[in-house]
C-alpha cells in the first residue's frame, strides 16, 4: 500500500521500531538508544545536511513515540531518561500532548512576500505602482521587495501578470484554524498549548515532520506483554485503511495477533449517541426550550468551544461521546477488560485523559501506530481470514466518520422516531470553519439549530493518524454505510442509548 509521504514512511519506523523493542527486547534501554541509527544507519544522510541532524531528530521522535518529552537543548540527556515511568502498563504520556521538535524545524518565513525567478522586469511595474509603503524597487534587473517596509498587504501579488511573487506562510501555521501557532526567538515554530486543542492539522501538513504527537504504544505493549485483557474499540473511519479488501473482520484477526482479546465497533456508541442525541434535539431545541445543540463527538471541536468560546460550552451535547459510550459498554460486560480506542484522531488521546469525566477508556492508538506494531509483528491484516464478528452497528452510526455524517445520523433517527419535528442542521468541519460557525451561533443566527463541529476538513476520515488518502478513505466508509444491514439504530437500543451515554 503506498504511504502518504516520506514523512509518513519515518514516523511509521519509528512506530515500528518502537514495537518492536515493546514486545522482544531484553535490553529495551540498549535497543531504544539503537533506533536513531536503524533510521539512519549509513555515514551519508538521505534528508538533511548530515547524519548527525538525522539521528537527533530521530532520536526526538522515539522519545515522543514512548511518551516522552523532548530532551532539552542545553543539558546532556539520554534518550532513555525517564523511560522507567514510561516502562507501565498504565496509561502514560507526559502532557502536553503535540510538540515541535526544534533541530527538525526549518524556520519557515511566515507570512513573507518574496520575488521569484519567474519576474521580467516589465515595463507596467505594476507591483511598484500596486505597493501603498513603497516597499518595491527595481534591484539587479528585477523587482525586490524591502521587508522592513512590506506590511504584508498581498497587492503586489495580485498585481503582478505573470505571479512572479510568492506568498510564503509557514505551512503548520496556515493549517492551525485558531492561530496556536507563532515563532520562538529562533524562529522555529511554537504552539501555544493554552490555545491548541490537539487537532493535529500542523502535524500533517509540516513538510519536514517537524511537529508529533505523543503515543502509548509502547505501554499498551506492556499492558499486553503482562496478560491483561485488552479489548479493542474501533472506529468506523478503519474502513479502507489496511487495504481495499481489508475488512474488519480481518483486522479482529490481526488484533488477536498482536494480543487483544476481542473487538468492537465505536459505531455501535454512535448509534447509542446519534437516539440519544435525536432525543435531546426533539424535546428541547426544536421545541425552543434551549437555542441549539453542538455535537460533541470530537474532541477538538469541544476542545474549541470549551477553550474559545466558554459562554457555549453548556451547549455541547452531554451525552457521552461514541469512543466513550462503546468503552463504558464494554466495561460494563467485563470489568476486567482494559479498553483501546483504535482510530484517526490525536485529540482522542485528551479526551480518554480528561480529569473531569470518566472516559473508561485506558489506551487510544491511531490506525498510524497500529500500522507500526503490524510491522514489527510482520503482520498484513489484508491477508488475514475472517473472524467473526458480534455487532449490531448501523449504517448511520457508521457514518460518523465523514463530516456530515453525525448530523445526517441524528436526522434519521428524528424522521423516524420523533415524525413532524422540523430539523434544521448546519455543519462545520476545519477549525476556521468551526469557528466561523460558533461565532454565529454565538450571534443568535443558528437558533433551532443542529450543529456538528469536526475539527478535521473532510471529518474524522482526514484525521491526522489515518494512513490513506482522506478522499480515498470517504468512498470506502460510504461503501460500509450502504452496505450495512440496518440503516438506523433500531427503536429497541433507546432505553440502552439513555442508559449508557449519559455522563456520570
């Protein structure tokens, strides 16, 4: 399967090495400080300067994929300090949760205007003439912007006929919908954690993989290695991932592989979220009761409402989100059982952390991690047989993984259960986008409304620890959506719904 980039193909050794080490080492301390030169291991550098870099980047990523922090710039620290409180089988990560690595970062210029190559000294200067500051001269031939005049107004480039002005934006920065992102004293990139709410966006769009999150690969490894009982909860978004004719049953197969003990669908916590949800709509904001309801399945857009917008924090739907729903569901069945959230999503990771609700998730891994530990285990999902399944998911809940879909869901089962209720739905996805959105329901211009946030364009199927293209990955949970047996939860799962999604 070909991977995104090459900056997919790195994290995904480091994941793999890191699994590795997980499940066969006898010297885990010997073999983590080994990984840095399993990536680089040759004298000539394959992406930057020299060797040297590469290894200390490398060695900054293994350290986050044990859920570590970066080691400081000034002292003399060992990649393996502080790997005993890490070496648990409890859930561990050392907060905050995404980190730019510094010797990675490229400094890109943000927010920059620069002449290119492509300029011919025309005669109209219609750059010089566009300029307000007369920022713009002719230098050598072409035209040169002073950038201690520019005040970054764009007219130059919209002026010139032949785009022969680049507009550079540092790209992690352009993708942060709620400005988390500015430069340090160096110029290397700094998020703002006060700010961020974990979607990950500057992750995948940092061309130098510049920016990670942290994992608890390597203490679900643990958990697994002492016999505990580890049941997976997997998100609708897995379809397509490990392949086009890689189904979930198969995956079960793979997971048993890798050590789990069973399997459920999240989209069973969907269905149980999507009646609830239909429920609260019906009764309380179509009927004017409260002004509107925010779904609150992913954590970002919550995370954003919460962090940005406390005054419409109370409108962020209270039943429990699907990843928790399922867990509880199954802690229910099997006190014994530790639960991992298998999906697309970094901010899930806060979300099972939260100090102020039970979340009865213990681990959450990213179909990116679970990628690696497949290698290290020189597992294929797509080849494995079919296990079988016990699920009674529906298409609507299935749906949740595309934007649009938790909305889409939500309607079906007021059409069908509450009949007559007007719906009026808007949805948001990206973070400028959702913050578009607050700021109008904030206004008073999406009174009566149903409003799904998703912090990801395109929804959790774009989610920043997904492996196939967001595109791609649509069509096939389209494909489960139809193909499923049930369109909607059925009416027998409301007294359930009511049971297990309400927060306690």
């Amino acid at each position: 399967m070909k991977s995104q980039s090459v900056v997919t193909d790195l994290r995904k050794q480091i994941f793999t090495e890191i699994a590795r080490v997980a499940y066969e080492s006898e010297d885990i301390l010997g073999d983590i400080e080994a990984i840095p030169y399993i990536i680089t291991p040759d004298e000539e550098p394959k992406y930057r300067e020299n060797i040297y870099r590469e290894r200390q980047i490398a060695a900054e990523r293994v350290r986050l994929a044990l859920g570590l922090s970066l080691r400081p710039a000034n002292k003399p620290v060992h990649i393996t300090a502080g790997v005993a409180n890490t070496n648990i089988a409890e859930k561990y990560y050392e907060p905050p949760l995404m980190q730019v690595i510094p010797s990675a970062c490229d400094k890109c210029p943000d927010n920059e205007y620069e002449v290119t190559n492509m300029c011919r000294n025309c005669v109209a200067h219609s750059c010089i003439k566009s300029c307000p500051k007369g920022a713009i001269s002719i230098v050598n031939g072409k035209s040169f912007i002073d950038q201690s005049k520019c005040i970054k107004c764009g007219r130059c480039k919209a002026a010139c006929p032949y785009d022969a002005i680049s507009h550079k934006v540092r790209p992690c920065a352009n993708a942060c919908g709620i400005q988390a992102i500015s430069s340090d004293e160096y110029g290397r990139a700094h998020i703002d954690n006060e700010k961020c709410v974990a979607c990950g966006q500057c992750m995948s769009a940092c061309p130098f993989g510049a920016i990670a999150d942290k994992s608890q690969i390597f203490q679900l490894i643990q958990a697994i290695k002492q016999g505990d009982k580890i049941v997976a909860a997997v998100a609708p978004a897995i379809a397509g991932q490990f392949g086009p004719k890689c189904n979930l049953a198969k995956i079960k197969t793979a997971l048993k592989k890798l050590g789990f003990a069973d399997v459920y669908e999240v989209a069973e916590g969907a269905d149980m979220g999507c009646i609830a949800e239909a429920h609260h709509y019906a009764t309380e904001i179509a009927t004017g009761h409260l002004p509107f309801l925010f779904t609150s399945c992913c954590p970002a857009w919550a995370s954003l409402t919460k962090k940005h917008f406390p005054d419409l924090a109370p409108e962020v739907s209270q039943e429990l989100t699907p990843m928790v729903a399922t867990a509880r569901k199954i802690k229910e069945k099997d006190e014994e059982a530790r639960v991992v959230f298998i999906g697309p999503c970094a901010a899930k990771k806060l979300e099972a952390s939260r100090k102020d609700l039970r979340s009865f998730v213990d681990f959450v891994l990213t179909f990116e991690e679970l990628n690696g530990m497949f290698a290290a285990k020189n597992i294929d999902p797509s080849t494995c047989e079919e296990d079988t399944l016990n699920t009674d998911a529906s298409g609507a809940g299935r749906g949740y993984a595309v934007a649009g879909g938790v909305a889409a869901a939500i309607e079906k089962c007021i059409n069908e259960y509450h009949p007559g209720t007007e719906v009026k739905i808007v949805h948001a996805e990206g973070l400028t986008d959702c913050k578009k959105t607050l700021l109008l329901a904030r206004a008073g211009k999406l009174n009566g409304y149903m409003i799904e946030g998703m912090g990801c364009p395109g929804g959790c199927v774009a989610g920043v620890g997904t492996i196939i293209d967001p595109v791609k990955a649509k069509v096939f949970v389209d494909m489960q959506v139809k193909n499923s047996d049930e369109v909607i939860p059925p009416k027998e799962l409301i007294e359930t719904a009511e049971r297990l999604t309400k927060m306690k």
